[in-house]
C-alpha cells in the first residue's frame, strides 16, 4: 500500500515513470546508493522524528547526521527517532521506504539545507527496494515541504 500511495502522489506531479524498482534492497544508504549508481551523499534520506505535538519528516544527504543542538533550536525540543515498529503506523511507510510521498495526512515534511549541494537526489518511494531521480526544485514541490531547515551536520563539521 505504501507503495501505491507514493506512486500516486508522484503520478500527480508527473514524476512517476521516473521511479525505479530493484531486486535488491535500498534500505541503507550505502545499498541505495549501489542500486541507484550515485555516491551515498546524493541519498536524500527521510529521517521520521517524532516531537510533542506529533511525527515529522526531515530529508537530508545521505552524509548528514541530525545536529541535536541545531534541530532544539528549530523546533524546541531533543530529536527523538521514531521506534522502527512505530514508523508505518505513524508516518505511513515502513522503515527503508519512508519517504514525503504518500505520507499520512499530518505528518510534517522539512528539507534539510544539506540536501542544497546536488543537482539531482535520490529519496525512496515507500519501499525498501525504490528510488526516484529528482532535482531539487521538483523534491521541493513534490515533497510538499513546510519549509527548509538547518537541522544536521556534515562528516566534516565540528561536533
């Protein structure tokens, strides 16, 4: 179901018949990046946090890691990583296929400023074996974003 409902909103913006499909598994960056022939950097993964008021999405590179004092400052509480057997539930996709597409009416999307070195990324499509080819303005309208944040930190940034 995750799946179709990821295709579905991607068919709206007429992005679909870029999704590929794999044999293998996607679900790590580094095996997405085999399957999708791109370096793990242009992984856009989908990081589902949950804060007080309920779950939210943050994309970001595939290098990026949360910055816990970045992601307090912008939304006023400790980053708290969603329980794997409590993902689907909340968000609408399963662990290795969270992604913005298709997510349960709620559930708040930002795009992380690391994500604005790359012409092109790579988010999943609500499986732990899908990716799709996007450039960053169509990420941004298709992911239906709240807005951009500054909530991680680079391999090469000072803790």
């Amino acid at each position: 179901m995750s799946y179709e409902a990821a295709r579905a909103h991607l068919e709206r913006y007429g992005l679909a018949d870029r999704i590929r499909t794999f044999e293998s598994s996607t679900a790590t960056v580094e095996l997405a990046a085999e399957q999708l022939h791109c370096r793990p950097e242009h992984i856009a993964k989908t990081i589902a946090l949950l804060l007080p008021d309920g779950p939210i999405l943050i994309l970001a590179a595939g290098d990026a890691r949360i910055d816990n004092k970045k992601f307090k400052a912008r939304f006023g509480a400790k980053a708290k990583m969603i329980p794997g057997s409590d993902v689907e539930a909340l968000v609408g996709h399963a662990p290795g296929g969270v992604c913005p597409f298709g997510r349960k009416p709620g559930v708040r999307t930002y795009l992380d400023e690391s994500l604005r070195r790359f012409d092109v990324v790579y988010p999943a499509v609500g499986t732990s074996s899908s990716g799709i080819p996007l450039t960053i303005d169509e990420l941004e309208r298709a992911a239906e974003p709240e807005g951009w944040v500054d909530a991680t930190k680079l391999p090469s940034s000072p803790a």
